[in-house]
C-alpha cells in the first residue's frame, strides 16, 4: 500500500506530533509498505523530494512549510496529522483524487486557540483552503475570544470530520471531545505507543547537583501556558512546605524559561526548581529513572506521550488531569500537591503505580498499534470504495 503522510512538525522537533507520526511512518516502512512523510524541512531541500521547503518563524520553534512548492504523486490513502499548511495540502490531495482520508487529532483545536493567536489565523486559511465560502464578517469572528470563535472552530472542525474517511483519536477523551463537532465519521481510538531508547545508566543527579536522599518531582514538556505551568509551580510550593528537600526539575523548557524563573522565586522555589531545555530522547529515560514522580499538569493534551514513557520506565505518574492517565486529580494546586504527596509518601502505592504503568506499556506495543493502524486503513478504504 502507498500512504502519503502529512504533518506540520518538522521530524527533528521534540513534540509528541512528530513523535507519533514518525513511529507510524517507521514501522509501515519497516512492515512493506511504501510512505511518503510530507514534513517541513530546509528551504534547500537537495536530494529529500517529499521534504517541504519551509522557513522558521520568529520567536516560535516550529517552521512553516511551503506545500504549495511541491505536488504529492497519488497514494491509495492520506494520512494527515495536523491542520496547519502542510495538513490542509493533504486534504486537498485527498478531494483532487478521491482518495480516503485517515485524519489524527493530534491537538484540541479549540482549547489551543486560546493560548496561541497563529491558530485563529490559520483556522481562517484553512476555511479558505477547504472553500467553506465564509463572509469577511464570518472570518473576522475568529478574532474575537469566547463564544463566537468558539462557534466559528467548531464550523471548521465540521468540515475537517466531513472530508475524513475516519478518525483516529489517541486517547478515550479527545475520541469524546470530538462529539462538539456533531456528525462524525467512524472514529478509533488508537494510543501512540511509548518507544523508549534504554537507559544509559547517566547519573544525572550528579550532573544536576541534586542530593541522591532528594525527591525528585519531574516534568516533561514545555512551560507555555497550555501545559499549566504555574498549576505546577503552585502545587509544587505546596509539596515544599512538608518536603523541604524536594526538587522540581523541569525537562524541555526551552520558552518562557524567565517567566517560570520569576514565579518559582515569588512562591520561594528559586533553588528547587531546575529547567532543563530539551535533551536528545537517548537521554530522556536517565530522567524518568532520577525521579521519585511525574507531575502531568496540562488538561489540554489528546493523549500525552510522556506518560506513557513514564509508565514504561517505571515512573508512577499524577495527572491534574482526571481524564488521562492512572493516578489522578483536580486541577487545582491544592488536590495536585495532595496527590504528589501522597505519592511519595505510600511506598506500596508507589509499587501499585509501576507495576499497572508496566503492564500497561506492555500492551500499547508497537506491533498492536500498527495492527490496529492497518486495519483503520482498510476500514477507511472500505468506506471509500
């Protein structure tokens, strides 16, 4: 079979997107089949065909690619993991030739658009893309917060399910937040697996300065708003006040790195927290085996792909959302801190905690998930023909 995939995340970028559409291309590749993987790459793009030329944009770690500069060969399915340019080129390949279309939701458009303006603007190009026909004063409703933006998304995510064959969602939540859209074609829920490289025995608490008697709190991801930063912070002073040893280290804070410095020294945390900027992902297990707990703060995610790392390094984890993983609670500092304490504080929890995120790694393995994969292809092509 011959799949075009689509995605907006250029393969080098350390997001959980270019993670699990790189995993899906591998392991077809690796099963027989043939993949074009359409992604961002260098403006020069020398002797990689399917990478599209693509330009960074100021002040973001992402890159915009130009599809336009490229025309895909036919495929017998599309693949498109992302709604941005090079998502919507897959839509378009898709229409022009009548082929079916597997759609990820990857990302929860509508509570992403409150923390980044690029998606209200790129939510009009795509209705233009898509030739949903809205009026200016239909497009410019995008640019107002609330309810009326709010609506106008859910028009654009109507179309999006319409031109879809089927629908992946990685987690039972985002398979239940895509009710908002009404209609819906067959949807799948289908977890990205968590491909962990071995441990490489690094004793970062050295490298970090960090007393092998600590606890050590750890969050994986970036400190911008949409993964609740400062419910973190506050939990973690409140983690502090019985654990006075205790550390946060602060895996991949790359952004915002001064605004987080700033919080942590309001709430008295300036030699507990520790931002580290991305690692190569070599390096991440050596993170999951210093620490005593993952701490998950964001309740915007579809389905977290550093949980499930945790769970397969062992790590117990605690989500602030009560949607997405084992160990869960409210979303407020109080309950979040509660949790981690508790955590820390139960040895025979903790055990509970690694064996069912072990043996729940253990089930989400690469074979099933491109078993599963394969046969939402075939059901996608059955409904096309």
């Amino acid at each position: 079979m011959r799949i075009a995939h689509f995605s907006d995340c250029e393969p080098a970028r350390a997001d959980g997107i270019s993670a699990s559409a790189g995993l899906a291309v591998a392991l077809l590749r690796e099963a027989g089949h043939h993949v074009d993987d359409y992604r961002p790459g260098p403006f020069f793009r020398g002797d990689r065909p399917v990478e599209l030329r693509s330009v960074p944009v100021p002040g973001r770690s992402v890159r915009m690619a130009m599809p336009w500069s490229r025309a895909g060969p036919p495929a017998d399915l599309v693949h498109v993991h992302t709604t941005g340019p090079v998502g919507l080129a897959g839509f378009r390949l898709a229409a022009k030739h009548r082929i079916p279309l597997v759609l990820t939701w990857h990302t929860d458009l509508l509570a992403y658009a409150e923390h980044f303006p690029e998606i209200p603007i790129g939510a009009a190009w795509c209705a233009v893309r898509l030739g949903l026909g809205w009026s200016a004063r239909e497009t410019l409703e995008l640019a107002h917060r609330g309810r009326r933006r709010h609506t106008r998304l859910l028009v654009l995510g109507q179309a999006m399910m319409a031109a879809s064959s089927l629908v992946i969602a990685p987690s039972a939540k985002t398979a239940a937040g895509l009710r908002a859209f009404g209609t819906l074609p067959p949807v799948r829920v289908l977890p990205t697996p968590a491909v962990l490289p071995p441990d490489g025995g690094e004793d970062l608490r050295a490298v970090l300065g960090i007393p092998h008697d600590a606890e050590v709190v750890l969050s994986v991801g970036r400190v911008t708003a949409e993964k609740n930063p400062v419910l973190l912070l506050e939990a973690f002073a409140r983690v502090r006040r019985l654990r006075p040893y205790a550390k946060l280290v602060l895996l991949g804070a790359r952004q915002r790195r001064r605004a987080v410095r700033a919080l942590a020294g309001t709430l008295g945390l300036e030699d507990a927290v520790l931002l580290v900027p991305p690692v190569p992902h070599d390096r991440v297990a050596a993170f999951y085996r210093m620490a005593d707990v993952l701490a998950f703060a964001s309740t915007t995610d579809t389905q977290s792909l550093v949980i499930g790392e945790a769970e397969a390094a062992g790590l117990p984890v605690v989500s602030a959302d009560p949607e997405l993983g084992r160990l869960t609670c409210g979303p407020g500092p109080e309950s979040f801190a509660a949790a981690i304490v508790r955590v820390l504080d139960d040895p025979g929890l903790r055990d509970r905690a690694r064996a069912a995120g072990l043996a729940a790694a253990r089930d989400r393995s690469p074979e099933r998930y491109l078993e599963q994969l394969l046969a939402a292809y075939a059901e996608a092509r059955s409904l096309r023909g």
